[in-house]
C-alpha cells in the first residue's frame, strides 16, 4: 500500500510568492504539521537541508526536490502549476520507495598501484599520504628505476621518500582484474609465484618505453643515436669542414610538444659543438610547453636549421641519405648526416590482461578521451590509468594526473555512504544483463547470483532501465517509483502535457539554469530529473504517452561526454526504437525525440522545448 | 603555531574552474577551504565558453564547470566569497593571514556561493593561488584591424557568438571565415615569447561547430604550426584538414575591404595576396594573470621568465591552473589536484607540528 | 641540392655583419612577405625566400641574386615580424657581404657615385632652390665634403659644386 506523503516546505531563494498549502493542496499531498510522516517531498537539495531536519527524515522514503530550480519563472498562476507537478511527481517516488535504501558494506580500503616510474610513485605517495594501505607492485627490482620518459633524479628522489605504509612488491605484475571499485581482485605475478588478492582500488601506471626511430625512418642504425642516450661531447666537426647531425622530432607525423622539446634541447646541445651543422626535421614545431618556444628560438639562433616537411615527406635513400621537398625553394634537397637523433614519441604497452580479460570493457570504452574522465579515471569505477600508457606528457603533468586520481580514489572509498543497487535475487533471471550493461562494473556475477562492489555505484540506472526483470536497480530508481512519479506529475499537469527526462549531467544543470533566469516553461511540462538519461527505458517513454503526454524529450549528453559511457547513447537508441513503433502504428514518431545537450546549452534546451510546445498544442 | 589560530586550512584565491576544483580536491581529501572570488559569481572565463560539440563531445571541457559549481555547493566543507578582493597578504609562524574587502557586485547573481560582506581577515594554513591567465587583448595587434574593421573578432568573442546562436541558420550565415592564429602567443617581438597551447584547439573546434551549422561555409586557418591536444586530436586532424581550409602563413594584415574585412598574406607564390572574408577571427593567446604584479608582492610569489605564477612559491603557497601557464580548462582542473594534494599536505605536516 | 655542398657558415657571417644578427631565428612564418611592397610588383622577391636560401648556406646564389638589391627600405617586414628580424637590416648586411665578393649591381656602384659626389642621391638645382625660395624657404645646403670624409675619400681636386656654407 502507498505511503501517505507530507510535502515539508523550505523556503528558497525562487519559492517567494508560493503558497505552501495550495502548492500541497493542488499536487494532493498533506502539509507537514511537524507530526509524524510516514513519507516526504522537501522543498531543497538534500545538502541545503538543515541538519535536524535530515536527522528527523533519516531511514524514511524521502523525495530532495530542488524546487526553484525546477519551476522557473512566470505569474504565479504558472508558477503554482509548475510546483504541483513537481510535487506530485515526487510524491510518486516517495509513496512507493518504501524499500529501505540499501547502502554499501564498507569497502576495501587498501589500494594496487602496479607500475614503476614517477607516475606510479606519485599515486602511492599520494594514496599513502591520505591513509590508505599500498603496495606497490613493481616490475623492476626496485622502487626507484625510472620509466625511459622520465627524469631519473625526480624518480630517485620519490622513491627514496616513500611513506613506510607503502608495501614494495618488486619484479612483480599485475596479470589480471576483476572487480570494481571497493571490491577487487587482482591476480599477481611475482617472483613467488601467483597470487590473488583484494585491494579497494588499482592504479595501473606501467613504466614509459621509448618506441625506438630507425625503423620508421629505414635509416641505417649504425648513424642513429636516441636523444636521450645522445652526449654532444661524442661530436664536432673536423678543422676545415661541418659535421652535419640530423635531430628527427616527429618527422614521420607531427610529435607530441614534450618529446619536440627533448628533441630542442638535444638539438641545441648538439648545435653549441665545434664545427656541426643541426638540421632539424619536423612536420609541426610543438612548442605548447612551458619554455619550448624560447627553446625553439634559442636553437636557430645557435645556428639550428629547421627543416619542416610534410608527413611522410622525409623519404631516406640508400639508408644514410635524407632527401625532402622544400616548397620554398621548389626543389628537393638531399642530406648525408653524420648522425640521426631520433628524439621518437614514448608509450607504455597495453597489459595483455586488458584486450584479454572479458570482464573489462575494451580499451576505447575503458579510457575513452572523455572530459568527465580526465585525470586517471577510467570507466570503471576505482579502476586508473595513469602515465605513458595513458599518453600523459611526463614530469608535472603526470604528478597532478597522480593526485587528481587519489583524490577521487580516496572519496569514492571513504565518501559519504554509496547507494549500491538492489538486487532482488528472487527475481533476478540470471540473464546477465546488468553485468554487460553496467560502465561501472559495479553488478559482477559471483557464485549463483548478482553481487555489486560496494563502491563503484553512481546510481545512472543504466542496471535498472536494462533489466528485464525489474531486478535491479539504485535506490529510488527502480521502475515502480518512476513510474508513480511521471503518474502523479503528469495526473496534475495541465495540457498540453509533456515530459522532459533530463540527465544529471546535462539537461537538468541546463534546465535548473534557465529556471533560476526565470524562464517560463510551458505549464504542461513535467521536468523529470534522471542521473545519466540512460535510465530512460522504452517503458517510461511509452507510458507517459499513455498517460497524455503529447511529447516527450530526453536531454542528455553529447556523445563521447557521458559520465556513464554510453547512457546517452543507449537512450538515444531506446527512443529510435520508440520511434520506429510510433510510426508502425500510425502516430507520429516526433512525438519522442533524443536531445543531445551540454550543461551550459541553456538556449538550446529553451528552443526545444518550445519546439515540443508548439508540436503538443498542435496534436 | 597553534591550530586554534586558523580560520581556514586553506584558501583559495579565484572562483574559475581551477579554484574551484582545487577546494573539490581538497573536500575529497576531507579538508575544508574557503574560496575567494573577485567578481560577483564564480565561474570565471569558463562561463564565457561554448559548448563546441558537432555530432560527439569535442571534449573542449566547458561543460565541466556545471559540474564544479554543483559539487562545490553540495560539499558543507567549501565556502565561497564572491565580490571580494585580497587587500594584504602575510605569513608569520607559518600561517598566512589574508585580508579581504568587499566588492561592490551586481544585483543578484546566479550560481553558489554569497558576496563578502565586509572586510575581513583569514588566517590560513595554505594558499592557493588560482587566479586564472589574462586572455591577449587584440588591440595590442592593431595591424589585425580589431575594433576596426567590421567583422573583426577575437576567439572570446566568438565564443559567445557561438553560445548566443549568432552564427547558424536562420541567423549570420557567414560565405567565408577566416581564423588567425598566434595572435598575442609566440611572438618574441611582441614580449609574448611562448605558445598558448590551448588556441590550435578551441581554434579548430569553433571553425567545425561552423562548418557543422553551416556546411557551406568555407574556413580558412591562418597558422604557423598546429598544435597538439591529446591523443584524440591527433586522430582527428587529417579529416579536420580535409574539411578546414590550412594555409600556413602568418597574415601581414587585416584591412576594410567594401564586402567586408580583408586578410593580407603571402600567397603560395611567395606573393602577397589580399582575400576578402566576411569573418575574421584572432585566436587570442593566454598571459600571465592580471596583476600578477601585485599578487606577487602580496604573497611574494615567484613569477617565471615569461611572468606566470611559479607553482609553488614560498611556505604554503601554491598555484593552480592558467595562473602557473597556459592550460586548457581539462588540464587547469587537473592541475589544480596537484595544487590541493601539497595544499593539504602543508596543512598537514602544520598540524603535526602542533601537535608534536 | 646536396646540404652537404653547402656553406653552414654563410648565416654566421651574415650574422656577424652589422644589422645581420637576427637572421638565424627565422623559421618562414612569412608575415614580411605578404607585407612586402617589392614583393607586391615582383612576385619573385620573397624576402622569407632570400633569408630561407641564406641560411641554407647558397652563398653564391644568395649573394649573385639581383634580387637582394631590390629592397625599398622601407622597414615593414621588420615591423610585423614576430621573431623581430629586421629583414631590411638584414639584407643589408647581405649587400655589404656582396659588394665586398664584387657582386654590386651597376646602379649601387651609380648611387654610392652620385652619394660621394654630391653627399645625397638627387642632385639640387637652382630650380629646386628657387621653387623653395618662392615658399619661403631657405637654399638646401650642400655639403659632400662632409659625406665625403665620412666615407674616407680624398675631395674631389677642384672642389664641390655646391654652394657650401
């Protein structure tokens, strides 16, 4: 049986002018009187709630609603109707969470950094700093060998400082992982042997390789020298003539602005030597680092030639001469240096356990170039990818990579308490379904049934909206609370009603937005707040038609910026398919539409909202 | 020093994304900081920016602010001053003691936080300086005819264009536009003698959102090399040059044609060539912080050659984001981890101290 | 063209020149050729072309090329130049480089000439002198003895054709 719902009104900048009791009155809820209740809508944010107030709601189904954000503007005719559908559909949601929410077991404390090089003692620096257990699993037979990319002083001097809560595995791998954030596991290779244990969270920082040049440019090796094992003191030219050196710096295709700078510094040295001529190769001079312009200046003027030519223009004839086109001039010119530093790009290979291991997403998915995930993180939640094998340019970046990551880390570990989904084992199927669906790799299959990490959750959803059998799903976003929600807001809305499901990340920021400007939203339209728009589900989209809607939008991200991977695009998906069977029976499939939307595309939302309105006041 | 004395473990001077990304970092750390802003709400320069997705995320990072201001006003540890100004700064026993007064703000302005109300003093176990970097004003290159010529923009302002939906169907339709880059960035004669790392990017982005609303619209990239921008990028330039116009000329020139501006550059030939646009946008550099001069003297920060803020200065002081270098808004977040992870290690190693 | 046959010392010696020092930090941005005004009248002047060959160490191309005298001085490339290469400057010193190998061109031997002669390029005639005297204006003053022991000459035997003062 639903729960009796008291609507608690906080007053909020935005609420002026409302009145409580009509508001309550109109979305058919009782006003709190400071008696008991069985089950609330607050009128703000959980965090701008007073303390006594949570205290007094603490265990109950409450709904946080950020009223203002979510009426907007207008008279106030408009605005009390805007209010009582907000209301109501809150309501919905707390009559029917009477299920107690679930929250995590508290998770694995202790953390993996597998690694070697400044990047991976950055993040064991850190992680001990904030009081987690570490061990460092090495592939060296100590802490202090660099990767080849980094400096080997800043890296000796780290590993010479590390907390004694840091536990050194040496020549020791990390060779698979399952698990998520707060629960994994992780297979260890060591000199001992095999071995497998639990840790909290994996930093996964292999040391930098530097990919070796000669063979890209089918140079004979005997004229190459690498830049860093380069000694200028090895080279001048002889009393009456030029030595000539070529210093290869992305040559080939244009390279990453830290490796040209190493390709300058070399060049300079090189340049500052007796009698030698430097002829420098690229086909873009990336100088976007800290000093690497003046570098670049201070290199020709020491006399360094720079030499740009097209990707793939440097051509090598015979395996000692170089011979490229300049347009300047309109003519080829050829070279036979005496030497070739190859100052080449570095990388970290891939652990085999990545591209092997079905339990973790492919690499793209995994870390993919995706703003929200910047700074070590990866799809999987307590999962980070720090260093060469990320791409992130050695020295400071690769420290601030380290703490960016331990920070999330240690909150994601100690935060508040984590909603974890609930799983319903009696009805769980066992199809799986939430364990490939899930981008955080929270649901894993353990034993005869679904088990979830205790930490990994960010509640998108996406469990609840792919589960067949209403098995699984966060606190508060199971099917039966949704689907009271849109029934009692879209029960109050006047006409024309419409819906607009809007993501966490995207559409509500930009709606709340607009709401705060004052805009004037249709006074049919439900805002239904979502985390990700992956929680969206042909279900709740066809409902709301049944129920009257004569539109409905979902504002989520843009691809490739879902917090949740693929959220977005697995709602847009769902809303072809909407889509597709609207048109088989004859009603217009435009009645549903995706709307891909940034935070900050306020204006976008406001005309598509309007379009809807204008689509609604026509069917 | 006695810990009773602190008002704040740490401050935070600048409400951008790297300051307020440094007081998230420092939430998560569990340490609570207080975060100054000059101007009535906080944001900074990332609030001006367009979202510059075409059919995926361009991952220009301006959305993230939403994300930065949401969290920082759901964490109880953060407070944010907004309309308030740093009139004296100094350190005694290891702590800082930082003066703050009022500004005069606005009416009400939208976002978290509350203006200062009147003067006050903080003392603090660390600062962090996160002040942001000046963007180039085009009128230091007046020969690109900015303020001028009709049709001149600055990348700043194109942004907003942009965001306002100025440029697309149904509004300005521009035939031809043209980007200069490097305007007010590597230009040693100009005492602007580094790269702004972030122009190639946003540059090439906003020249797609373009193409993207208008795909009839030619464009041009006026530029001497481009830059790189993460791994992806890399991926996407040669369709980007299959799509985008690249001459790789520093123009000479803007000049008022009667159709509009002019852009003066020297041909394939060697020649000088005049060509006629209907937009003409610079590509601004980013510099050292406005006043980093007086900043300096306050906190007796350390500024580099080229007059960004050195990332750690003396005893408890350090610099997040563009502040410390050009950085692009991705890069000023994470970067200001690195400042809250010694923020709190400072503050840390203050209390042991105390305590022991 | 084989780098090797090439002279890397050429834009050190330009460099050592008076006015030549900024070559060697050109890298071709090209912002002086598309202001060039001789470039716009003769598209195969490319002032980012002559410093491109310069530095490449074509001596004898660089210094034989007519082109290297056509530079009208009037210091635009210089002024746009974001590396401040004072091309004009630069091409001087190039110019001084090539009248000491013997390459000046006919004209510059007319023009130095005329200079040692008369201590300017244009001769003044009492027609000038008496335009300026109807403005008001006083006589120019003539005065190639200065120029002309700036120079180090010996005066000419019987004196200047100018009034002196």
């Amino acid at each position: 049986m639903p729960a009796r719902v008291s609507l608690i009104w906080q007053e909020a900048p935005g609420l002026s002018g409302l009145d409580p009791a009509q508001v309550a009155l109109a979305a058919g809820v009782e006003l709190d009187d400071g008696g008991l209740v069985e089950a609330a809508v607050v009128t703000v944010a959980q965090e701008r709630a007073p303390r006594g107030l949570q205290e007094r709601l603490a265990g109950l189904p409450v709904s946080w609603l950020d009223l203002a954000a979510e009426i907007g503007g207008g008279g106030d005719a408009h605005r009390l109707a805007r209010a009582a559908t907000a209301v109501a559909r809150a309501a919905g949601r707390a009559a029917k969470g009477t299920l107690p929410p679930v929250y995590a077991p508290q998770p694995a404390q202790s953390v993996l950094v597998a690694g070697a090089g400044l990047g991976a003692l950055a993040a064991a620096w850190e992680a001990a700093a904030l009081g987690h257990p570490v061990t460092l699993a090495t592939p060296f037979g100590d802490a202090a060998t660099p990767g080849a990319d980094d400096d080997p002083q800043a890296v000796g001097l780290m590993a010479a400082q590390l907390p004694a809560q840091v536990e050194l595995a040496t020549e020791c791998e990390l060779i698979g992982l399952a698990g998520s954030a707060g629960g994994f596991s992780a297979r260890l290779m060591g000199p001992q042997g095999e071995s497998s244990q639990g840790f909290g969270a994996v930093f996964l920082a292999p040391p930098g390789e530097l990919a070796p040049g000669c063979e890209i440019h089918g140079l004979n090796p005997e004229l190459c020298v690498l830049a860093s094992k380069l000694d200028p003191e090895d080279w001048q030219g002889p009393e009456d003539a030029w030595l000539h050196a070529a210093v290869l710096a992305g040559s080939a295709q244009a390279a990453p602005s830290y490796s040209f700078a190493a390709a300058l510094e070399a060049a300079l040295a090189l340049a500052k030597r007796p009698r030698v001529q430097v002829s420098l190769f690229y086909t873009e001079a990336r100088v976007a680092v800290p000093g690497a312009e003046r570098l670049f200046r201070d290199c020709r003027a020491a006399g360094v030639l720079p030499m740009r030519v097209e990707p793939g223009g440097l051509e090598v004839r015979g395996g000692h001469t170089l011979a490229w086109f300049d347009p300047l001039l309109g003519e080829e010119i050829t070279l036979e240096p005496a030497v070739a530093v190859m100052a080449e790009q570095s990388g970290a290979p891939r652990p085999a356990w990545l591209d092997n291991e079905l339990t973790v997403k492919p690499w793209d998915l995994l870390v993919p170039e995706n703003p929200r995930l910047a700074g070590g993180k990866t799809s999987r939640s307590g999962l980070y990818i720090l260093g060469s094998l990320r791409g992130t340019a050695p020295g400071a970046p690769r420290r601030a990579e380290a703490a960016a990551a331990t920070a999330d880390m240690h909150a994601r570990l100690t935060g508040r308490v984590v909603p974890m989904p609930a799983v319903r084992d009696q009805l769980c199927a066992r199809c799986l379904s939430c364990v490939r669906a899930c981008p955080h790799g929270v649901p894993q299959f353990v034993g005869f049934g679904i088990a979830c990490s205790p930490a990994g959750c960010v509640a998108c959803g996406i469990c609840a909206a792919e589960c067949p059998a209403e098995a699984i799903a966060p606190p508060g976003w199971g099917q039966p609370e949704m689907l009271a929600a849109l029934e009692a807001a879209l029960a109050v809305a006047p006409e024309p009603k419409m819906v607009l499901f809007a993501c966490g990340q995207s559409g509500m920021p930009a709606a709340s937005a607009l709401s705060a400007s004052g805009h004037q939203w249709p006074a049919g339209l439900v805002i239904f707040p979502l985390v990700c728009a992956g929680r969206t589900s042909q279900v709740l989209v066809t409902r709301a038609l049944e129920l009257g809607a004569k539109g409905v939008l979902t504002a989520g991200c843009h691809p490739g910026n879902c917090r949740s991977i693929s959220g977005n695009l697995v709602a847009a998906a769902k809303l072809e398919m909407v889509q597709g069977m609207l048109a088989e029976l004859g009603l217009d499939p435009e009645a549903v539409s995706f709307l891909p939307l940034a935070s900050n595309q306020t204006r976008e939302l406001a005309q598509a909202v309007e379009a809807l309105a204008v689509k609604a006041e026509e069917a | 020093m006695n810990p009773a004395e602190i008002d704040t473990p740490v401050l935070i001077i600048g409400g951008g994304v790297a300051g307020l990304s440094a007081a998230v970092e420092l939430s998560r750390r569990g340490l609570a900081s207080t975060v100054v802003e000059r101007e009535a709400a906080p944001g900074g320069r990332a609030g001006e920016f367009c979202c510059k997705a075409v059919a995926a995320c361009a991952r220009c990072g301006a959305c993230r602010l939403g994300d930065l201001l949401a969290e920082a006003a759901a964490r109880p540890e953060i407070t944010l001053h907004t309309a308030a100004l740093v009139t004296s700064a100094e350190q005694k026993d290891g702590l800082w003691t930082v003066e703050l007064s009022p500004q005069p703000a606005g009416d009400d302005a939208p976002g978290p936080g509350a203006p200062l109300g009147e003067r006050c003093s903080l003392t603090t176990g660390a600062v962090i300086l996160a002040v942001g970097g000046q963007v180039f004003d085009p009128a230091g290159k007046s020969r690109f005819a900015h303020g001028r010529v009709e049709g001149v923009h600055s990348a700043l302002e194109l942004e907003a264009m942009l965001a306002m939906g100025a440029i697309g169907p149904g509004a300005m339709a521009p035939a031809k536009v043209a980007f200069i880059q490097c305007v007010g960035s590597r230009d040693a004669a100009g005492g602007r003698p580094w790269c702004s790392r972030v122009c190639c990017g946003y540059a090439l982005r906003m020249a797609r959102v373009i193409r993207h609303r208008l795909p009839e619209t030619e464009v041009t990239f006026f530029h001497m090399d481009v830059q790189d921008y993460g791994r992806a990028w890399e991926e996407e330039l040669p369709s980007l040059k299959e799509d985008i116009r690249f001459v790789r000329a520093m123009p000479g020139e803007v000049t008022a044609g009667e159709q509009g501006p002019r852009v003066v550059f020297a041909g394939p030939e060697g020649a000088p060539v005049s060509e006629g646009f209907d937009l003409v946008i610079l590509s601004v550099g980013i510099g050292p912080p406005n006043g980093a001069g007086s900043l300096h003297e306050l906190f007796g920060a350390a500024p580099d050659q080229d007059g960004f803020l050195a990332e750690e200065g003396p005893d408890g002081l350090f610099v997040a984001g563009a502040a410390a270098g050009p950085r692009s808004l991705n890069e000023s977040i994470t970067h200001a981890g690195l400042a809250a992870s010694r923020a709190a290690a400072r503050v840390g190693a203050l209390l042991e101290a105390a305590r022991g | 063209m084989r780098l090797n046959d090439c002279d890397p010392g050429f834009k050190h010696q330009v460099a050592a020149e008076p006015g030549g020092e900024g070559i060697r930090v050109c890298f071709g941005c090209a912002a002086c050729s598309a202001r060039c005004p001789v470039g716009a009248n003769r598209p195969e002047y490319d002032p980012r072309r002559i410093i491109r060959a310069a530095l490449l160490g074509r001596r004898e191309e660089v210094l034989a090329s007519p082109l290297i005298w056509l530079c009208s001085s009037c210091y635009t490339c210089g002024e746009v130049c974001p590396q401040g290469v004072r091309f004009t400057d630069v091409l001087t010193a190039i110019k001084n480089i090539a009248a000491r190998a013997g390459h000046a061109p006919p004209s510059a031997r007319i023009t130095a000439e005329l200079l040692a002669k008369q201590g300017r390029l244009l001769e003044v005639t009492e027609f000038e002198n008496d335009k300026r005297a109807e403005l008001g204006l006083p006589p120019v003053e003539q005065r190639p003895h200065d120029f002309q022991s700036i120079l180090g000459l010996e005066p000419p035997p019987e004196g200047g054709e100018g009034e002196g003062a």
